[in-house]
C-alpha cells in the first residue's frame, strides 16, 4: 500500500471509488468536471491511496491548505476494516500539519456514520458541535457532526508519526 499526491490522471479511479455503491449515503459525489477543477487548484490536494497491485484503494481531499485551518473533505477506502482508512488519515495529517503548517484540521461527518466517527475520534479529532439538517441526500436532510484537530493535539498525540 502506498499513499501519493493525485495527478489529473488519476481523477477517473477516484471517481470510481466515490461512485462505488456502498459509498452513496456516507461520502459526497462530485462530477469528473467538479474533481479536475478542484485538483487544479494548488488550495487543494488529493491523495490517492494505492493497493499493492497499483490499483486505486482511496483517496483524501484537502481543501484550504495554505489557509492555516485545512479542511479534510472527503477520505474513502474501498475496503474497510483493513486499516487502511486509519493510514490515509494519518498521512492526511501529515500533510495538514507538517507540510502545510495548518493549525487545525477539521471535517465533517454525517451524525450516523459510526464508523467513520470512531476513527476521527479515535485518531484525536474533538466534537464542535452538529450542524443540523446541513446535508441534502436522496431528497432528505441529514446533521453533520463538525470534528477538529489542533496542531497542539496533533504533536502530543502523533509526535512519533511526524
């Protein structure tokens, strides 16, 4: 498994991986068209998490990365339950706050997807607060839970990883 910067290229495999099915009602789809205007802007990075064959596994977008306050908006593996989700964080993180010197890190995560939630708050993200009703899906809105991690938090709790 390997983690690397995304290239124009690689716009199609991620929309793959969003598009995957078991993904509809936990991660936002964007077109192929909103994806290459988003990673043509050097505000924005993706990363695309690599199986050992080479193959797209998942990827993360990083939104404001010379904004001092990086938004993680989108992270999805294709396998879960392997790791992988907790690799891709960890070296989004590092992006956030050892390349880009950010001084938050902060997501949001739709209030009833558990798993996801474990994994920011296991990782060290906190709980702000729920933004209700902020998320329109197949016609219904849904709350999101707004999650942060300080550049503070993040030393004490990864210096090991930096």
């Amino acid at each position: 498994m390997t983690i690397r910067d995304a290239v124009a290229t690689d716009i199609p495999a991620i929309y793959a991986v969003e598009h995957m099915p078991e993904f509809h009602t936990f991660v936002g789809t964007w077109s192929m068209d909103e994806h290459e205007a988003a990673l043509a802007d050097r505000n924005n990075r993706y990363l695309l998490l690599q199986d050992e064959k080479g193959q797209a596994a998942g990827y993360a977008i990083l939104r404001g990365v010379f904004s001092g306050s990086v938004e993680l908006k989108r992270l999805a593996v294709v396998t879960p339950g392997k790791g992988w989700g907790r690799q891709l964080l960890r070296f989004a993180a590092h992006r956030a706050f050892e390349d880009f010197k950010a001084h938050r890190l902060y997501l949001d995560v739709y209030v009833d997807n558990r798993r996801a939630r474990h994994v920011y708050e296991s990782f060290g993200f906190k709980r702000e607060g729920v933004m209700r009703e902020a998320s329109l899906r197949d016609g219904e809105y849904f709350d999101l839970v707004l999650m942060s991690l300080l550049e503070h938090e993040y030393r004490a709790l990864h210096s090991a990883d930096a």
